[in-house]
C-alpha cells in the first residue's frame, strides 16, 4: 500500500520555499529526508538530471552511514542487499621475483567491534533511492523535482533569490534558506563566492566495474595490490556476487593535461591492471559501468555564505573533494547533509535560535580538514614504492591502527552551543560528549525483549534525553522536575536492575506517558539490563547515574549527573527560542 | 522500481490450468508462491474475498516460519515489524488471596537457543501480503483471482474439472491438479468426501485487539492467566507497541448452543477479561478487531482424494483445527503449502515421479495428528484448576519441557522415497535426517565473510547438497564423479580448516561453476571455518566429510560418507524421472 501523495504540497515548484536544496546526491537526498520530517515547513530539491540517479559513482558504505541509515529506518534493507567488506587483503610485490605480486596480509575490516553495523559495498544509487523513499514516506510526502537547474542566486535581506532553469525557461524562487548540494563544480559554491582551495594536481583513476574470469583469488575480497614500479590498485567487490570494481591508478594529471587523461580508453585501464595484477590475469567478459575519475585534495573555508545569518550552505563534495581511495564521499555527505537539516528544521520550525545554523560549517569544515589529511597519507601510502616504506607492514600497520577513521567515527565535535564541555565525562566514559552515541543492548521491560538503545533513535529531528537511573531515588527525583515536549524531546529511562526486577507500575509516569488520540499508555520508555547485558558496565556509567543528551543526528552532546535537572534546562535554554 | 507483470501470464482465469490453489489463506499463499518459481506450470489461485486480507485472524510466528520467511526472502522485513516473543509469564490465583492472581513465573521463550530466528506476533494479513509480493516477483509473475468461488469439482480420468462462480456466473476450469486451501469449512475437503473427525465438541474463545489503559504489569508481555474457578485468558501483545490481544475462554459449547457463544457481546468478553485479572483492570479504549472463534480438535485421516495418483490435495485448516492456544494455525498450514507445492512442481516440471505427490499426505497428516495431541494437553492443562495439577509448577513445566514443539521444530519425517533411513546419521549427528536443516555460520572462502549457510537455501524448488570435506581428497574424489543440474541442485562444498587456509583456486571446477550468459564463475560455493565458526563442531560432523542432502523445504533428506556417490545418485533415482 502506498501512501497517498499530499493533497496540500503543490505538485509544480512553488514560487516561494522556506528551502531550496540544489542536487540529488548524497547530502541532497540525506537533507531533503530529513527536513520532510518536518511537516510545517516547505522544502523543495531541485536537481539537474531528468529522474533517478542510474548507475555509478561512490559505492562505500562505512558503518558510521549504516547506523545513520537506521534512523532513517532502511538499514537492514541495505544489509541485505550489499556486498559485506569483512577482511581487506595487502597484495605487494613478491621480494624474490618482484614482478610478481604476492598476498602479504589479510587483516579483519573491524578488528574491535566498532559497531553493531557492517561496512558495506552499495550502488549510490540504491542508497539515494532509499533516502527518496524516506522522504515521500515522511510527513511531507516530499519528491524531488528532477529536470531543474539551479542557474544563480541573490542574498537579499530576509531571503534568497534562486534562478533556475527548467524547460529551457528561467524563473526566481524566493527561498528563506538554501541547500547549495550540487558536488564538485558547485555553482551554488561559486555563487557564494566560496572556492575549493589545495593541492593544484589532481589525481587519476581509472575506475571499472568488471564481470570477469581470473586466477587472482581475491577478486572477491577488498584488496589493495601494490607493483613493483609504484602502480596500484585498489579492489572493491560489489553487492550481487559477481561485479568487482578495479579503481586503477592512473598517476599524477600532468598540469597541461587538457583533458587528455579524461580520454583514456577503457582497454589500456584493463591493460594496466593486468600489468599490475601480474602473474594473475584478468579475462574481462563485460562492464557494465566505467569511468576516468579525476580528483584532487580540495576544500573550501567555510560551509556558508556569511559568518552572520547565513543564508546558504554548501555541502559534500561542493566544500570538499579528496580520493576515492578511503572511501569516504558518499558517507561524509550523508552526514554534512544531516547536519543541516535537522538545524534548519529546528529553525524554522521556531524551536531553536538561528545561531544554531553557525555551528554546521563550524562543525562540519573541521570533519573535511580531517578527511582530507587521512586521504593525503593513505593516498601517497598506497602509491609509495614498497622499498621505500620505513618497513614492510607499513601500509598494512596504518590501515589496521586507524580503522576508526575510515568507518566514519573519529568525529568529535568541539564545545559549542551545542556540544557541552566535558565535566561531567567521568559519569558515563563510553559515551564521549561530541561523538556519536554507541548503541549497547538492553532490555525492554515492558515486554523483556533485548532491543537496542540506539536503534530507537530515527531520524525525526527530535532530541533524545537518556536517564540511566541510580539504584537510590535520585532519577525519580529528577522525573518530577521533568516536563518535556513529546514532539520535541524523546525521554527514556534505563534500570541499572535486571528487568524482571523493575516494577513497572511504580515508574514515574513522565516515563510512561500517555499517546495519540486515545490517551494510551506508551509501554517503550523504559529499560533494564539482564541476560548478560549490563550497558552500564559496557558503557562506563557511573552507578550513581547519569543524565545522557544525544542531538538528532545522533552526537552526544552533554552527560550530566541526575541531580542537575537546573544543567539540563539551561543547556537547551542555550539553543533554544 | 516494481517488475512489469508478465505478458504471457493470462491476465483472466483460463480454461486450463496446470494447479488450480482454493483460498489465499496462509497455506493457499505458501504454496502459490512456491510455484510461482516455476514458470513453466501455469498454476492460479482463486478467492472468494474480493481482495487482500485486511485485518484479524491467527498472528503467532514460530521460529520455523521465520526460517521459512528467510528462504522466500522476508524474514529480516516481518522480523522488523512483528512483536518478539521474547518471554512469557504465567499468573495464578495467590494462595493466600485465592481470587486475585499473581504472577508465579517468568520464563525465556527460547531457553536453548533452538533457531537463529525468533519467535514473533505479526498480524496474518501482513505474512500473505509478503507471500504474495514473492509470487508477483517471481518468474511467473503470479498474481491471485480475487473474487472467484470454489463451487465443486469432479475428477476425471487425467483431469480435475473444477466448477467456478465468479460475478454470479458458473464455469469450468480443468486443472491438472486442485489445492484445497480453503479452511476449516473447506469444500473442496466435501468436495473429495474427506471428513473432518475428533471431538464433537467445540470450545469458544472470545478474541479481542484491545488498546487499553492498566495497572495489570504484564499487559505488554505474553501471558497465560488463571483465575481461581478455572478461567482463564491468554494475553499476546501485538507488534506496533500499544495493541494486546486477548483470547478470553468462554468455556466449552454446549450442543445445544445452536450459535448462541457467536453471539457474545464484546462487552460480556471485557467484563469476563477483568474478573479473571482481579485484582487487576483493564479499561479498554479501543477494539479494532474482535471475534467468537469456536474450535474444536479435529483431523481428516488423508490430506488427498486417492491413494493412487491423488489429484486433489487439501492442506492447512482444511485437514486439521485446533485451538489457538499452541498458536500454530498460521504456521502448521504453511509448512502444509509449501511440501506439497515443490513437490508439484516437480512433477509437473518432469523432474520427479508422481508417487512423490503421495509423500504429502503421509508426511503432513502424521505433524497434524502431533499438532492435535500437543494442542489437547496444553489447553487442558490451561483450563485445570490450579488446585488439581499434579504440582504448582505443572503448567510452566509443561511450556519449557515442549518448547521445542510449538516452535515448529518437532517434526521429523520418517523414512520413505525422500527420506533416507540413518543409516549414516553418526557422521552428522546435528543434521538429523527428517528434521529441517538447523543452519550455522561459516565463512564464505571468496570474501571471507561470515554467514548462515541455511540461508543461502531460498525458494527455489531445488535440492541442497553440501559437501563437508574430510582433510584429505575424499571430498575431491567425489567432486571428479559429481555432475549435477544447476537448476534443480545447489551444490556447496565446506572445508573445515579455517578460510584463509584454503586455496580457492585449487578447489574442483564443480564448486566453482561458470554462471549466465557471460558464463562468470560463481564465487559463492566454497566455505569454511574460522573466527571462531566451527559448523563441523556445532553440527557433530565427522572429521572424515559427510555429504547432507536437503530437500527444497529445507528438511535434511540424507546423510552420506563421501566415498557414496553411487548411494547418492541411486537415492535421486528412487525420486527421479
Ligand atoms: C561521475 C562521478 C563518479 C564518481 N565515482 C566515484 C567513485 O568511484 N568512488 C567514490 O568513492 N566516489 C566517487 N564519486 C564521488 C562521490 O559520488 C561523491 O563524493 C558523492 O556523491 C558526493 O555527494 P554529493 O551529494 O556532495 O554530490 P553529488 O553526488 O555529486 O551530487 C550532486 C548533484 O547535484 C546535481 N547538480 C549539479 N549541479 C546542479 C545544478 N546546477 N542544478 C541542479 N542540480 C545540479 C548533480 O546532477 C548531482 O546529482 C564520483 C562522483 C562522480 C560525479
Ligand atoms: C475468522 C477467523 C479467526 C481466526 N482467529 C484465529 C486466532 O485468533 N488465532 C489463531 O491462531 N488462529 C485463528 N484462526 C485460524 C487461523 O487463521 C488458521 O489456522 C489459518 O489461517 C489457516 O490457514 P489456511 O490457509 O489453512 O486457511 P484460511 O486462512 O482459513 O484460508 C482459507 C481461505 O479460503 C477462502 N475460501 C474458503 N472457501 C472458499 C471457496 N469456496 N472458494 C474460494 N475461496 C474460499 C477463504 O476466504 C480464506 O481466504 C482464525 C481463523 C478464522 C477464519
């Protein structure tokens, strides 16, 4: 049963939008579903493409964008559909005969269990299909309007004015904010003035999806396979069980290149990756998508028009280009994409001040800083002559001891508005203020089943408060001081006692409230350990309790000790209205 | 993106038909979609419902069913939106308060772990709305005639002529084969003068979906309570979080009752609900469905119309009733779908002899005789007076000690043409012949990962057989004999050293398979251990190999040494053509 489309939400592009978001990418679609979380307020997504993305591009899907596709309510359908990278393989010129190449390690992807979620192989279009689907099974019934180019805008002083083509006729859309999400060459970014600064040289790839036969044994396997003259490979298996991507180095872009590597035929990239895979071949029976994608490390310095009430933001690779050799464009988008929506939706829906808007470039320019930095040494790692790394397992040594990167976790944002100083850390050590909230198993009481904590967060722009009780009375004295808003505010209680042992009805009622028309009790607030699952010893958190504020894109932003009800109402009072 | 429907396909009921299905209840949808992966046997389902079940009926999962969902892909989809069944509890009256109850025990529903899957609680509606998903995507496009009766049928000497009322007008379809799926008041079971027999009388349940308010604690958990004069309710939370269902006795049906219990109000069914829970209450704010289901324990003594060469099959409700106590209406008629349909499918195909269609009855009729004998103690002992078990504890005992019966897993079929005799057991003592195959994790050699080889097993009509290698070349001795038929055998090979030991490339050509038009290999044959997966310790598999035979219903067929390649093929010949 599909839903039924909005009778309300105009089916032409209106003439005034509270958002505009230009581009269908990643970030674009991450932004566009959630914000069509949020009912009251008119978003539009224009892109330039007549329909659906079809084919190609990024393709890696690292567990931090698997937990994200969770609160977006996909993430088991992504599962089930993708290829699982469980092991990575180093493959390096055989010391005795160096012209051939030999397996040197095989290393596990996530040697320490840094999620509940896998890192994956995916199509971007299939996650941009579900992203789509999302949106028009949200509140807003959103749909993209496909076939509309974003020509240029004009900042006003309480709007944006947006020209756009569609049909080969130009019109202005007045638009209170706009979502510049329109990838590397980013007119939204040259509209604001912003320009993609670093590394003048851009890098070669030549990048293949293959259905083909081999004596190569890991072309199943993610590897990365280094030839004695420098060349590489970077091997990536794609969902489905036959399909393997070749991203083939094709070296440095000389600076007069005029397009000339761009040309490159897809023969001469098969031929250099059998010369690389030598003594193994490749026997190629089709591919189905090929491309010469060219990049260099870029970023801009600022995600925004102005460090005042800014009115523009860009996003993903409009801010930051960089290989695509970690893996990275698809999942620091979705994420750049998040990051906005969920504050321009607080925003205009009146629950938070403007100035919450300032902190995503803040936020997210030092996320691309960082990406970048990785990128540069793991890119001239893999590409650096095996005789010259200071020791044979270098390569090897450096993927395995910064895995946390790659899989999407070293973000920790700084103090801001948003993100409280650490004082009260000690109070809950795995639950580091700023970085993402780590699921842990626990169990319902209400019905015992063990569920986990973090998969009830989804994506609809709500807070979420944590109150892991003491074993004394100081959480229920903080319950009585609690009033809190449904529709702003996700409220939930954690035992430290094993669940048989919580007596339900002696619960404070703010943790059993009453829903919907009917006035029924909601049983799914309050949890408990058992069964050898103690998340508070998995967790770090002190007996005594803990208060644990997690934002709508699931960040840690304060811990606090359950007597600091007065903390928690003046840490929100810093954010909001 | 939803496939186009087949343009071969007849878009009306023709006069002909390969397997005419009657009813699209659980069993009718089972095997409607089994045979849809035939796309060479016209097979068409008729219903008298205009459309879709909409609402009410059974609503328990066994594990069983979910490890069948697995194979027609939407285990991971029902498990998402179901209620888990993750304990049940059990109230009594209070000894020294004898009319108020309190709870005596809690206790897991699955203390040993029996399946990966769990047990769950999803509205019936939703599991045939998937079977028919599968239907419609399968290669014959198979879409159900709503709104077509079942009338009568006549067999003749190679056909079944079927007599059809479909907008007030009567016609002939001539079916090679007719599936009865038409429910406890089947006329197709009139129809071949099979009789429903057992007790004559009837027990009445009033059945109700309540949205409530109460101070009763367990609302949200499965219970089974009994008041102190021997009433007593069975309380199922539903998935969705707010709704419970309760299945409140209304005692036996006297003969004379001539349909007075049907005509119970809803309001009598509450009231009859709060004396039981005394000292607690229910108010009820809502009762999307309710129902007076009378149910008595009865059986036919074959599910066909003739020991030779039958022609009609009935299954599910049809052959057998019970109560919903043991929740296994849904399931049971399932498992009676899905045998008797690959086995059609089979036959038509030209794949197996016609006396593989007499296995059905003798298979199925055995597991309802058991279903009926586990039924009756387990509804007499809910309805015992506390007072007359044999020990307090009695009831509770009985759940744990059985558990693995209404999970689903009891059934063992006994040797016949698709069972072979266990003769050679010891050498899988986990995969015991005539149970379903209990699947474990391995690693897939081609990329390292760990998974379920169950679930590699999908609906597909065909026969599984893993190889499980000795350490020396036995395993490669048979493979040299092996020859098999893509289509209608899954041949897998699982080394017991751990997966980066083995040397995929040296594996024999049979495990690695060139596939499609392309004629790619297929990566996907070769497993093993590792990571701490042992299948070879988990399932008792001799060190030597074993070769294990499962049939298309995941049920293990045959154990065999691997020296036995003339045993294997002269066990298919005993079933093939
Ligand atoms: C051709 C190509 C191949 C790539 N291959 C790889 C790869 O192999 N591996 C890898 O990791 N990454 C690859 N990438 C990069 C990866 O896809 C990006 O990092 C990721 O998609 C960034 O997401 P985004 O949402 O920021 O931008 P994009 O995905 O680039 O989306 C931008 C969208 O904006 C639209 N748009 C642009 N201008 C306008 C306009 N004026 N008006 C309206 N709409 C507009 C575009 O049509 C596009 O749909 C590739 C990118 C491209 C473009
Ligand atoms: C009203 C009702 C309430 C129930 N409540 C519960 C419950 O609360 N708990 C529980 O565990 N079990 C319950 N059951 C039993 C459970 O639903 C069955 O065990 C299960 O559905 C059996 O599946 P089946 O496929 O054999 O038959 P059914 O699900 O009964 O399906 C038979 C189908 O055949 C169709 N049909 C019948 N006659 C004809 C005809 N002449 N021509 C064409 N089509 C025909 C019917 O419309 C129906 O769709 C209930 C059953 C019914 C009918």
């Amino acid at each position: 049963m599909e839903p039924a489309a909005d009778p309300e939400r105009p089916q032409h592009l209106p003439d005034e939008v509270d958002v505009l978001i230009v581009g269908a990418g990643p970030a674009g679609l991450a932004a566009f579903a959630q914000l069509a979380q949020f009912p009251g307020i008119s978003t539009r997504l224009i892109e330039r493409r007549a329909g659906r993305l079809e084919i190609g591009q990024a393709d890696g899907l690292q567990a931090r964008s698997i937990e994200s596709f969770q609160a977006f309510g996909f993430a088991q359908r992504v599962i089930e559909e993708s290829y699982r990278i469980y092991s990575m393989a180093f493959w390096r010129p055989d010391p005795e005969r160096p012209t051939e190449i030999v397996r040197t390690r095989l290393v596990p992807d996530d040697p320490s269990g840094i999620s509940e979620f896998p890192h994956l192989i995916l199509n971007q279009a299939r996650v941009l299909d579900y992203f789509a689907e999302f949106a028009f099974n949200s509140p807003a019934r959103a749909v993209p309007d496909y076939g509309v180019e974003f020509v240029g805008l004009e900042v006003t002083g309480d709007a944006v004015l947006v020209t756009v083509r569609q049909n080969d006729q130009e019109r202005v859309i007045r638009a209170k904010y706009v979502l510049g999400c329109d990838g590397a060459r980013s007119q939204v970014r040259e509209a604001i003035g912003r320009k993609l600064v670093g590394q003048a040289a851009m890098h070669a790839w030549g990048v293949m999806d293959v259905l083909a036969n081999t004596d190569f044994p890991d072309f199943r396997t993610k590897c990365a396979i280094q030839s004695h003259d420098g060349r590489n490979i970077l091997l990536i298996p794609r969902e489905g069980g036959y399909l393997t991507r070749f991203y083939v180095d094709l070296g440095e872009v000389p600076k007069d290149d005029a397009g000339s590597v761009r040309r490159t035929p897809l023969v001469s990239i098969v031929e250099q990756a059998n010369r690389i895979l030598h003594p193994y071949r490749i026997e190629v029976q089709d591919v189905p998508w090929w491309s010469v994608y060219e990049v260099g490390h870029r970023l801009t310095d600022k995600f925004h028009d102005a460090d005042e009430s800014p009115k523009v933001f860009i996003t993903g690779d409009a801010c930051h280009t960089h290989s695509a050799k970690a893996g990275q464009g698809m999942n620091v988008s979705i994420q750049d994409g998040w990051n906005i929506a969920w504050k321009l939706g607080h925003v205009l829906d009146g629950r938070a001040r403007p100035e919450l808007l300032e902190t995503y470039s803040a936020e997210r320019q030092v996320v691309a800083q960082n990406l970048i930095a990785f990128d540069k040494e793991w890119s001239a790692l893999m590409a650096m002559p095996a005789d010259q790394m200071p020791d044979p397992a270098h390569l090897e040594d450096f993927y395995v001891k910064t895995f946390e990167f790659p899989a999407g976790f070293m973000t920790q944002y700084q103090p801001s508005m948003l993100t409280a100083q650490p004082t009260h850390q000690h109070l809950a050590t795995g639950f580091p203020i700023g970085k993402r909230f780590k699921s842990a198993l626990v169990h319902r009481v209400s019905d015992t089943t063990p569920v986990h904590l973090g998969h009830h967060a989804r994506a609809d722009g709500r807070w979420r408060i944590y109150v892991f009780a003491d074993n004394g009375e100081k959480a229920h004295g903080l319950a009585a001081e609690l009033t809190v808003q449904e529709a702003w505010f996700d409220l939930k209680i954690i035992y430290q006692q094993p669940f048989a042992e919580v007596q339900i009805q002696k619960v404070p009622a703010v943790f059993r409230p009453k829903q919907g028309r009917l006035q029924v009790t909601d049983w799914e607030r309050i949890y408990a350990t058992g069964d050898g699952h103690d998340i508070f010893a998995e967790r770090g958190i002190s007996r005594d309790g803990a208060i644990v504020v997690v934002r709508p894109d699931q960040y840690v932003a304060n811990v606090l000790p359950l007597t600091a009800g007065d903390e928690l109402t003046s840490f929100f009072a810093g954010i909001q209205v």
